[in-house]
C-alpha cells in the first residue's frame, strides 16, 4: 500500500457470537493482515451489533437499537469493512441480516460506497462459501462494493495451530493475497476519484445520478397493486 496517501481504515467484525469462533480466528487474522499491508483496523465484536427483531412499529416507536447505532457509526467512521461469516443452513446467520436491515434504515444509509470483503470459515467442506453468496446480495443492493474474491476455510476445525494461525501455508498465502487485492482496491477508490467513478460504472449505475434503492424509500404501491423497489413496511 502506498504510504503517499491516508491508509485504508477497514472495520473488521466475525458475525458470530459464539464463543471460541472460528469466524472471530480468521478475523483476527484478517485484522493482522490488513495491518501488514499498512492498513489501520477497528476490530469489533458481533456482540456490539446485536439488535431485536427489526419491527417498523419499534423503530416508529423507538427508533434504533444501540447495536444498529453503533455498526452504524462504526460503518461512517472506517472506508471498507471485512466480514467474516458463519454459513446458516446454507445462507447467512440471521442475526446479521438482522442488522443489516436496521442499519439499512439510517439516512444518509452508511453500507453505500463502502468497500467490503467477505470471508467465512466452516468445518464443512465448502467452509461457509454458500452463505457469503447469500450474504453479498442484500450488501450490492445497498450499494456497498462487494470485493469478487472472497476466501472460505473448509474444515476449519483443522485449519489452525494453538495460536491461531493457518496451518496449511497455500491457505495462509491466499488469505494475506486477498487482503492485499481488497486494500489497494479500497486505496484506489479513497485517494483516486477516477478510479471510484470507473468501479460504479463497471457496476452499471451513473456516478452522479441519485440510486433510488439506497437513500430513497420507494412508498408502498397503492392497495391491490404490485410493485417494485425498497418497500418501507418491514
């Protein structure tokens, strides 16, 4: 990374609140890594994103949870973001889908434009590649710009020593090659606007055009009709 420019600052997070994850290992190992590339890290735990249910009527009536409050300001105060996720019966878990929705109800809403990396682990053997397929949807629609290479630990039971570490060399090479794509990536879109323009391009939105889906709620179609878009009652 070039030390010319202000470093990338990346919020990195496990969404699991299991004690002994191995989602929370590899985002501690994701968090050196970035710090090894020259990066600055906030690591945090899912424990402070816990939220209820998202119910409209509890938002109207109370407005937000301190955990969707605080990935949000969390969120705003870093450039790009790494998740490292547990796979669910093949998709997400749903307590941070959870989040995700309440987050999504903040205005300006704080996933656009941020760079996001996704990593899993599982002791399956598709180490949780399945739910971070999942997971990269609701994230893209909210304008987030999902990195293409994602990493997912297949039997992660066996993947690391007494200290967290990868033991298989090959996996621990991939993993550090990943992060140094993701951030000089986030670099470019930080200090380059050009290069940011080009990313949403490629992406087939205007750099300059409002995106309905992100910041405006569409109002729900009128009764007995269908529509599309962001519906507001949830």
């Amino acid at each position: 990374m070039s030390k010319e420019h202000e470093p990338v600052r990346a919020l990195v997070f496990s969404a699991s609140l299991r004690a002994g994850s191995f989602n929370t290992t590899l985002a501690k190992l994701a968090a050196g890594a970035i710090e090894k590339h020259g990066g600055e890290v906030d690591l945090a735990a899912m424990s402070a994103f816990d939220a209820p249910s998202y119910s409209q009527d509890a938002h109207t009536q109370s407005g937000f949870p301190p955990g969707a409050a605080e990935l949000r300001r969390r969120l705003d105060a870093n450039d790009a973001f790494v998740m490292a996720s547990p796979e669910y019966n093949g998709s997400m878990p749903g307590l941070l889908k959870n989040v995700i929705d309440w987050v999504s109800r903040f205005r300006p809403q704080p996933f656009n434009g941020k760079h996001a990396l996704l990593l899993s682990a599982s002791p399956s053997m598709v180490g949780g590649n399945r739910g971070l397929w999942a997971l990269r949807v609701p994230l893209e629609h909210l304008g987030s710009r999902v990195y293409p290479d994602m990493f997912s630990l297949a039997q992660a039971h066996q993947a690391f020593d007494s200290e967290g570490k990868l033991l298989n060399p090959q996996l621990a090479g991939r993993l550090d090659q990943t992060i140094g794509g993701f951030l000089e990536l986030a670099e470019a879109a930080k200090n380059y606007p050009c290069a940011k323009t080009a990313w949403i391009e490629f992406l087939g939105e205007q750099p300059n055009s409002p995106i309905d889906r992100v910041d405006k709620p569409v109002p729900p179609p009128p009764e007995g009709r269908g529509g599309q878009g962001v519906r507001t009652d949830r």
